[in-house]
C-alpha cells in the first residue's frame, strides 16, 4: 500500500512524499510548493513505448484503449506507476487543476491535508477542516469532521462527504453523500460555494440524526439486523454448488476436467470456512462492544453506532497496514459496510 502526503499536523515533513501543510496554505500553493502539482494521468496508445516498462506495447493490445498511468510520481526511480487500467477515452482532472478549482473553498476552511494513496497512489483524497460539533447526550460527544473530496484515478469516480471522527476514541465514519457525482474540469467559485454548502449541510444532518439516535430505543432484532449490515454473511462460490452437484450425480471426477472440478471444490469449501469463521470472529467482538457501549451510553441507537465505529476502526481482526486500513475506512470495505449499517440505524 502506497502513500503519499500533505497534511497540516505531519511531524515528519522530511521525506520525499510527506509534507507539512502551513496555516493558511491553499490548494494550489500546496500544489506548487510540495511538487505534487506535476503528477498526471496520462495514456500511453497501443504501438507506444511502455513508460512504465520501457518496452514497447505489443499490437495486441490494440482495441482502441489506453493504458493508464501516473507521471512524475515522486515514488518510483522512473517516474512514472501504472494504474493497472485501459480506457477508451482519458480527460482527467490533473493533480495541478484540482488544486485550482479547490482553491475558492480556502476562503472558508483551512486546508487539512492532501493525499495519494492506493496500491498505486491512485486515490487523490483532499480534506479541509469544518468546525467540531457535539453530542449534548453524550458525556464525551465531540466529533470532528473532515469536508473530504476524493477520486480513484483509475476509474475516474468521485467521492463527496464527511470524514466523522468521535474525539474521545477516535472512533470514525465516512459519510458519503450519493447525490453528487460530478466535477466541473475548470475553476468556479460559485460551483465550490455551492459544493461546500451541500457537504455542509449533509454534515449538519448527520449532526441531528446522531443526536436523535438517543432517542431510540433498540432491542435484540434491531442490534441483530445492524450486524448483519455491518458484517454481511460471507456466500460460497457459485461455481462450488454446481461442481458439487455435478459429482453428487456421478460426474467423473478422475478425468482432467473433473479433477480440476473437484480442487474447487477443496478450494471453495476451504475458503468459505475459513471466511465464515472470520465472520464469526467479528461478530463475537462486535457483540462485546455492544455491551460496553450500551452500558455507557444506554440501550439506544447511539450506542449501537459507536459499537459499530469503535469495531470498524479499532478492531484488531483487520489484519493490514495504516495506509490500507485509512483507505478501507475512507472508500474501502469498512466504509461501504458502515454506510449499509448507517441506513438500517436511520430507517
């Protein structure tokens, strides 16, 4: 997992792709000043020299696409990481642009951080600090927030929310608002203005409907259903029943293609145990939150979502690294799951 950034509070501005940002400083100067300005998205055409390898791209590879890549990423001695992806058609918003159509939201919020980040960098995440707000309910109910706009370079979809995070345990959640897709390829004050009024209000919302979940009460079925949001049960592999079937019929199983049927089958079988036993794991340490949060904070909905955050976030069965641990809780598994946890609670 790669990672690349700038960010207000970094300690160690030191190496070649982490940066300090200074109070004040804007999207664009960041832009400037740190480098990051200079990475693209580029295409290399069917019949061109690699850039990533140096070898040229065989005709084969033709079909009209382009292969994706970085350039000038400071990470690798050639400059240049492939996205791992073709495309009919490359119109990106470069590193350079995004600092300039960002810019009118400085006039509001302070810069938080800028980040690459991705097996490949591929995520270019931007954040800007909003005010705290509070819980009143809650004997430590401070929550930062984090205007967050983000994109995969690789499929070129956006990403457009608040990062929330409950101060006195860290615990996190990435709100994603649906309804906005797009990004105007060009400055504009006045779509920026409307932008942050829209994150802002989504966050204003998320702010009354954490209050609200005080006010509901939950039982064994409503602790139940939101588990089976936040850790959907794991499924075998389609092909695993078929196979099966077809030797519970007399199939056989000693030709080629039986044998490599039956390795699925071992292979289906093995790793559906082992998934339902990590499903159960998760299961058995979400339902021992649920009883130290429920006993701090009340048999409420409230609590049930801290159970929730505070396991999504801390639970150590997450078994990766800090990088890929942040980017599974901004877009990644953990944020889908808890996005799907967040619409039960608020049904």
């Amino acid at each position: 997992m790669f990672k690349a950034t700038a960010r207000l509070t970094e300690t160690n501005p030191n190496g070649k792709t982490t940066f300090t940002i200074e109070q004040g400083e804007t999207p664009s100067q960041i832009m400037e000043r740190t480098g990051f300005g200079d990475i693209e998205v580029i295409g290399a055409v069917s019949n061109d020299v690699d850039p990533f390898t140096g070898l040229a791209i065989p005709s084969s590879a033709k079909n009209d696409k382009v292969t994706l890549y970085l350039k000038n990423v400071p990470w690798t001695d050639s400059g240049y990481e492939s996205l791992q992806r073709k495309a009919t058609w490359v119109s990106p918003i470069q590193n350079k642009q995004y600092g300039n159509i960002l810019e009118p939201l400085s006039d509001s919020y302070q810069l938080h951080s800028f980040t690459m980040m991705g097996k490949r960098g591929e995520w270019i995440v931007w954040q800007f600090e909003v005010p705290d707000f509070y819980i009143d309910k809650d004997p430590n109910g401070g929550h930062s927030s984090l205007l967050t706009i983000a994109e995969n370079r690789a499929n070129g979809k956006k990403w457009f929310g608040n990062q929330i995070t409950r101060l006195f345990c860290a615990n996190q959640f990435s709100a994603q608002v649906n309804a906005m897709r797009k990004m105007v390829n060009g400055a504009n004050a006045d779509l920026m203005l409307d932008v942050s009024v829209f994150l802002e209000n989504a966050r204003i919302k998320h702010m009354h409907d954490l209050d609200n979940l005080f006010l509901k009460p939950v039982k064994k079925d409503d602790i139940i259903e939101f588990a089976n949001a936040m850790f959907p049960m794991p499924e075998p592999r389609k092909n695993v029943a078929e196979y099966q079937q077809a030797k519970s019929n007399g199939y056989d199983m000693s030709t080629p293609k039986g044998l490599r049927m039956d390795t699925a089958i071992h292979n289906g079988n093995r790793d559906y145990e082992a998934s339902m036993k990590r499903h159960d794991a998760h299961m058995k340490e979400f339902f021992n939150r649920v009883d130290s949060n429920t006993a701090e904070l009340g048999a409420n909905a409230y609590a049930l979502w801290n159970a929730g955050t505070e396991h999504q976030t801390h639970s150590e069965l997450f078994k990766s690294d800090t990088a890929t641990k942040e980017l599974n809780m901004l877009f990644g598994g953990n944020a889908k799951a808890s996005q799907e946890a967040w619409t039960v609670l608020n049904k």
